[in-house]
C-alpha cells in the first residue's frame, strides 16, 4: 500500500464507506469476477491496516437481482473476512440493483457476524446483544442504533436503501399519495433523528439514491447504472433532506468518487471499486475513511483502490501505431476507435484483436474526405422520404451517390419495418 493509516486514537470511531460492488457483472463477454476478488482483498487489507470499526456498504451489492453462484460465495467469504468474526460490524443496505428478498435472506445467520443486511423499509432488525459484544440498543423501520464494546458512545444509522414505488408508497402512507416524494421521505428522516439523534452520540447516514444539491445541474448517472427513477417522476433527491442532525451520509449509486456536498455534513458517493463501463475511463476508483465522534465534524480521505484492470478508450488511425500502444498496455480493457477510408479490413482487424486480450469494441470511424462537410439535417430536410434522407447521408459520409444495388437493399430493409 502506498498510504500511511491515520494515527490510530480509540476515542474515534473509525468507519470505511464502500457502495456499488456490483459482484457478478460482466463487461460485454468479459467477467471481472478476478478482478473483484482482487479488489475486495485489497479493501479488506485497508480495514485491517486502518483498524476500523465499523464498515457501511451502500448498495448495489451485486449486479442482478438473481446473481450467479461465485459472486454470492465472493460476497459471503469478504463480508467474513472484513467483520473479523463479528468484532468489526459492517451495514449494508440494498440497491436498484439488488433483490430485496435475495440480499436480506442470510440476515438471521449474518447478524451472528455483525453483518447487518436491510432492504426492506418494513423490515426491522432485531434488538440484542451479539457474541462479539456489539449491542443492537433501537432498531425501527429505516433506523438502527448500535453499541460498539470499545466505546462508550453509541451508533445511530438511519437506513435509507433504494426501493422500488409499491415499497415506498406502503413506507410513506397510501394517505400521502398526492404528496411531493422528497419531502415525505426527509420528514421520515426528520423523525427519526428528532427522536434518536441527538450529539450524546455518532449520527450517520447511509443511502442509495440520486442526491444533488437544489438548483444545481444534476450529475450524470454511469453508463453501466440502471438510472433511478422515484415516485411521482422525481428525478433526485436534495442534500437538504438529509437531517441536520448527521454527521457523514455515506451514499451509493454515482461510480465516481463525488462529495455532493459540504455545507450541513459531507455528503459522499464513495464510488465503485471497478470500472464497470468506458464512459468510466481514466476515474480513479476509491473507498471512503472516516474519523467520527458525538457533537464533532468529522474528517474523512479519500483512498484510491489500485487492483483490477483499467478502461481505456483510444484513436488510431496507423495499425502500427494500435499495436505498439496495446504492446505497452497489457492489463487493461480498451475501447479502438480506428479510422479510415472505407473499413476496417479483415487483417488489420485480426491483427488488432490478436495482440490483446482485453479490446471489448473495436469501432470504424471514417475519415472526412477535404472539404467534405459531416451530416447534418436541416428543418427543410424533415419533410424528405427516408429514401432522400438516405441519399443525403450516403453523399455526406462516401461523396458520391448509393450504387442501384444498395439502393434497393435500403429499400427492402424499409419495406420490412412498414406498419401498412
């Protein structure tokens, strides 16, 4: 590791954010099940190095709601390993990604680790006092408060996983149905921090949803993301809905390392361990660590993760220029964009494809001829037959008109797709 850990002062609690693991997924054909497994191992090293206390897994845990047999062992065995046999509690909530059923069901025997599941709002976690001497002292709907044995301050988590509308209508109230989505879901928050939050201990956040500050320009969702979408058409949640009471909201949902906000707490999309998609590219992924106790601001780093194979999208347009840089690149997954005059031919495309084993898309782009204008339409071109607008392409990407032959294969494709 090329990070010092903080000075270790027990009078802090320590806490390491993580969200959008995603176990399972695959890029294209490629599986980084590998690679998760690598990257897991290394937020396990940093938790140990770190000495942390407590870990919080903001969703998204894996990448379907029905996740393949390896990715449900992968989670099992580092969830273990990073609650060092329960010493170490870790809440993870659920995603848009996750099955409700699927990530609560090992709840009963987890709880016996300190690993606390929650993906249901109906769902309550039960009160006790575990082997490991980690005490659940309130637990509600939305709302956990734990009691850690090396502290004498207690834990308060309000629990905020993704759900679906059916979930959050039975959550909020059916008599509330005419009412603005946001505004229902912080007076829940609101309540409960009234009633659990107060500054004889630490308050934490954790959620999975889309935050932007209000009147700000939202952040793009990743392209690998399903987008979330909320009751009644509301796109995003505002920073100002999260109580004033919490000291860190610790969120999933953005893959990119992202402090939405600053102004009543931190409020920060740890990002995913890997990159999941090129529009990913070139982004340093990360965990989150974070120093916490009653009535301070807290401080928190961003640490990058380093294991796993990066993404890269390049342009070429010399096959020897491609084969060099892919000879200095060996462990990564590439997107080519090749240009050319007319297509990639065959040898080339073999030649490309045959010096790496990570190009997932290899994309022709044509090369503008001198004063070759590219395609655009215009208002007056809107009124043209699609065999106009075809001829209007064809001249703009090729300089000449389409041959009788391909002429009449548009034609018959078009024909294919007529409604009449």
């Amino acid at each position: 590791m090329d990070y010092r850990p903080w000075t270790i002062d027990k009078k802090m609690l320590k806490i390491l954010h993580t969200a959008d693991w995603h176990l399972g997924k695959r890029l294209q054909e490629f599986s980084r099940l590998e690679e998760q497994k690598l990257v897991l191992d290394e937020i396990c090293l940093i938790a140990d190095q770190e000495q942390v206390d407590l870990v919080l897994l903001a969703g998204d845990i894996f990448d379907s709601f029905n996740p393949a047999h390896e990715a449900v062992e992968l989670l099992y065995k580092t969830l273990r390993r990073l609650s060092k046999n329960g010493t170490r509690p870790i809440i993870a909530i659920s995603g848009n990604h996750d099955s409700t059923q699927f990530v609560e069901a090992p709840d009963p025997l987890a709880r016996e680790l300190g690993i606390l599941f929650y993906s249901r709002y109906d769902s309550i976690i039960p009160c006790g006092k575990l082997d490991s001497g980690v005490e659940i002292r309130n637990s509600e709907s939305g709302f956990i408060e734990l009691k850690l044995p090396q502290f004498d301050f207690p834990v308060r988590i309000i629990l905020a996983p993704y759900a679906n509308e059916v979930s959050l209508r039975t959550y909020l109230g059916e008599e509330n149905r005419e009412a603005e989505f946001r505004n229902l879901l912080a007076g829940k928050w609101q309540d409960l921090a009234l009633r659990y939050c107060d500054t004889s201990g630490v308050n934490l956040f954790v959620g999975h949803f889309f935050f932007m500050k209000e009147g700000e320009k939202p952040e793009a969702e990743p392209e690998s993301e399903r987008p979330i979408l909320h009751v009644g058409g509301t796109k995003a949640l505002f920073t100002q809905n999260i109580p004033s009471q919490i000291q860190y909201a610790a969120l999933g949902h953005l893959h990119r390392y992202h402090a939405v906000s600053q102004e009543s707490c931190p409020i920060v999309y740890s990002s995913s361990p890997l990159a999941y998609s090129f529009s990913e590219a070139d982004q340093e992924k990360k965990l989150v660590l974070i120093e916490a106790q009653p009535e301070n601001k807290v401080a928190y780093r961003a640490i990058g993760l380093k294991q796993g194979r990066p993404l890269f999208r390049v342009k070429f347009d010399k096959l020897s220029d491609t084969l060099a840089w892919l000879a200095e690149n060996p462990y990564c997954f590439v997107e080519i964009t090749f240009e050319t005059e007319s297509s990639i031919d065959a040898a080339t495309r073999k030649a490309i494809l045959k010096a790496h084993d990570g190009v997932v898309n290899l994309i022709p782009q044509l090369k503008q001829q001198a004063g070759q204008e590219s395609f655009s339409l215009h208002v007056d071109d809107l009124d043209k037959d699609m065999e106009s607008l075809f001829k209007l392409y064809y001249q703009s990407e090729k300089g000449q008109e389409p041959n009788p032959q391909l002429l009449g294969l548009f034609k018959e494709i078009i024909s294919q797709n007529d409604p009449s």
